[in-house]
C-alpha cells in the first residue's frame, strides 16, 4: 500500500516518536597521501562545531535546497566536505561518538528515553564500553576531559536549555537520573514559559559522561546559547572547543516547530544565517579559528505502508571509514515498533495515507545496518580557501580525531581506530 508524505522524516516523524516515548557503500575513509596535516593544523587553536538534524546530502545541497545560505553562501567561502557521515540511527549515538568515541549501546541507539545509567560490564581493547545503558562511568573519558586536563579550556552552548526550569537547569541541564527524559517532548510557548522549550538532552551528548555532570565545571561549562554572544568578545573568553546545539527547531529536527516556525531546513539555515556572522566576526575565530558545520544524521531511506495498521520508515545505514559496530548493539537489521498515533494525526503532520485507512497505526523503525549514512559537511576557516571542494570520507569519529589532533590529545574510542584519518590537506588548503 502506498504512502505519500510532505517533509522528511526527522521533521514530522521524529516529533511523534518523542511525543510516543514519553507518553506511551561499505569503504575506507581517505588514504595515506591525504592524512591530516601534522603539526600545521595545530595553527588552529579555536574549533566550532554546530550540529544541525536529520538530513541527507542530496536534500541539503541540491540545487533546489531550502538551506541556500549553507548550500551556496557558506560552500563559497569554506570547503564542502561531500563524503561526511553519520555514525548511526538515531541522534543520541551520533553526538556521543563526536565527543568520545564511543559506539552505541541499545539504548543510545535509540536516544534514551529513560535517562539511565550505564552498566558497565568490560572494555575492549580499543577502548569501547560494554555494557548497556546511557550514562556512562567517570570512567569513559571525553574530549572535554582531555582538553581539561591539558589546560585548556571548552564549552557546551545548548539553545533552549532552561526555559522551562521545571523540565531542566539552564546550566548542566539533564533529567535527574534513572527518570522518564519529559525534554523529547517540545513545549509550545505558554504563561509560564513565554518562549516555549525546544532543549532536547539527547543532542547535548556532555549529558551522557559522569566524568562532566558530576563536575563542578558542568555548571559553568555547558550553558544556554545565548552565552555565546558574550563569550566570543574577546580570545580569552572564548573557549577551545565549542560544541553548538540548537533547539529542536532551529537544528532542523521538527517541523512544524512547536513555537509556530517552519522548522526543517528552512529554520536551520535562519539559525546559520544568525550565528554564523557573529561566530566568524569574533576576534578568536579570525586569529585562529575553525567552524565546522555537519549533521548528526542521514533521513530515512525508505517509507512504506505495508498494512493499514502501518507505517515503516527505513534507514539503510551506510558507514565509511571501516565503521565498526561496537560491542553492544548485536546484529542486523533491527526493527522496533514506536508506538501508536491515529491515523488523522499522521494527516496533521503532513501524511497523506490512502482513503479508508483509520484507527491506530503502528510506527516502526527499520535500521538496515548499523551506520548513519551519508549527509555532508561544511568547514570554514583561514586555513581553508574559499570554494574548496573534498571529496574524501569522513565521519564523526574522524572529526574527533581531527580536533584532538588540533589540541595535540590522544586519541579516543574509534577515533584511534587503526587507518582512521582526520580532516587532511583536501580540506586545510590554506595551511
């Protein structure tokens, strides 16, 4: 039976699974001639990461994007790294493995509804954590742990966190632990709070490490967005390593937003077009600075309406760069059923489902394999000549390797996989 839909699953589809949970090409990555710049790109010393949601890389650089700024304004003065990848379905996993290196567990892989601590079982001798679970054990290290002990300094800047202080804290914000997560349901602007919150603790992955919640750096470190208007005034007030997470609407995740706003894409590229300028305007990016602008995820790869009672969506998660899977997640493909909603919901959410069907209707996710597929990436940078073009495989985990290769750290997780490469002269074509 037959299916059509308005919109990408991440916008429309992603905003019922939320809602549901609280209610209810295999390739190597780059080669040898293209390895990150030794010792030049530590010329760079102040590194942007914005993650926006949900979109592949034929949606946001078509020539009929609804993300032109990214599209066709910031390619012309960066690189546009073609072959970036997820790591994996559905967002939670992908943010942890940009800080950690870690591969997911089952429940990562599903974005942790329930905000539980991980039981620590072993540890491979890569450095993956076995074992199921959210948070992990002081432990399991991240790039903030290594930046902090190597005297150097980084931030978490969360759009959203705190508007509703009864849900989370505007510093350090997350569910009180072994709780129900209430922040992957959007809130609507109301008496109580005015501007609505659209925080989600599953795109602020510095939520998922004891090592920072149970810190005293965690209140003064990971901060609500507009923070960053303050701290980029001068070089020593704007930190190291800079992890940027939009609200659920300004990253392109839902759509329509709770607040009213298109969302998708077209909200997405209205949050670049607002913080890019100010980001590229500070005094730190323009002595040193990198901005990198990537996509936690891929879209699904299919829908399809196998019954009237429901609805598939599909990923075919592809990976790059020799992905491993980890320890944790068994094999593949993997189906779960997401709960239920009525068929006259999916038609509000732009569904058009075939005359006659009504009812419930089942949600089921299908992950094909264990990667998050292919969505593209833009970098900006002094080092970097406008217009650049890569073409090189590249995923989250080489992005981790690539920022402690900046900061001169070790390597983390699968960031120190065996043939991993960091961002190279492909994209450094300025250094």
């Amino acid at each position: 039976m037959a299916v059509c839909f308005k919109g990408k699953f991440g916008a429309y589809c992603a905003t019922v699974f939320a809602a549901l949970f609280v209610a209810l090409f295999v390739s190597a990555c780059g080669s040898s001639v293209n390895s990150t710049v030794a010792g030049t790109t530590q010329q760079i010393r102040h590194v942007f990461v914005i993650t926006l949601e949900n979109e592949n890389y034929t949606t946001t650089f078509s020539s009929t994007t609804k993300a032109p700024y990214l599209a066709n304004t910031l390619t012309s003065q960066g690189a546009l790294v073609q072959q970036y990848y997820g790591t994996g379905h559905v967002s939670l996993d992908n943010y942890i493995s940009m800080i950690s290196g870690q591969s997911p567990t089952l429940q990562t892989d599903n974005d942790c509804t329930t905000y539980e601590d991980f039981s620590l079982t072993g540890m491979t001798s890569d450095g993956q954590a076995i074992g199921t679970g959210c948070v992990y054990p002081a432990s399991v290290k991240t790039i903030a742990d290594q930046l902090t002990a190597a005297n150097l300094t980084w931030k978490g800047y969360e759009g959203d966190m705190g508007n509703d202080p009864s849900r989370e804290a505007a510093t350090c914000g997350h569910p009180t632990l072994n709780t129900t997560d209430l922040t992957n349901t959007q809130e609507a602007p109301n008496a109580t709070t005015p501007l609505g919150d659209s925080y989600a603790t599953r795109h602020n992955p510095f939520m998922y490490f004891h090592s920072i919640i149970d810190s005293p750096d965690c209140e003064k470190n990971v901060v609500n967005l507009n923070n960053l208007t303050t701290d980029l005034k001068t070089v020593a007030t704007t930190a190291n390593f800079n992890l940027i997470t939009p609200s659920t609407c300004d990253d392109g995740h839902d759509s329509p937003c709770a607040n009213g706003a298109t969302g998708g894409l077209v909200s997405a590229d209205a949050f670049l077009q607002k913080w890019v300028p100010i980001i590229m305007a500070s005094p730190a990016y323009q002595q040193d600075g990198l901005l990198i602008i990537n996509f936690d995820e891929s879209s699904y790869a299919s829908v399809s309406m196998p019954s009237s009672s429901e609805v598939d969506f599909t990923f075919a998660g592809d990976t790059c760069c020799s992905q491993q899977e980890g320890p944790n997640l068994g094999t593949f493909p993997q189906s779960a059923t997401m709960g239920t909603v009525p068929a006259a919901y999916l038609t509000k959410l732009g569904m058009t489902v075939p005359s006659g069907v009504t009812g419930n209707i089942n949600l089921v996710l299908t992950k094909t394999s264990y990667g998050g597929d292919r969505t593209g990436a833009v970098m900006l940078s002094k080092f970097i000549k406008p217009g650049t073009v890569s073409t090189v495989q590249y995923n989250h985990y080489s992005m981790l390797k690539s920022i402690e290769d900046i900061f001169g750290l070790t390597h983390l997780g699968y960031a120190g996989q065996s043939g991993l490469v960091g961002f190279g002269k492909d994209i450094f074509t300025s250094l």
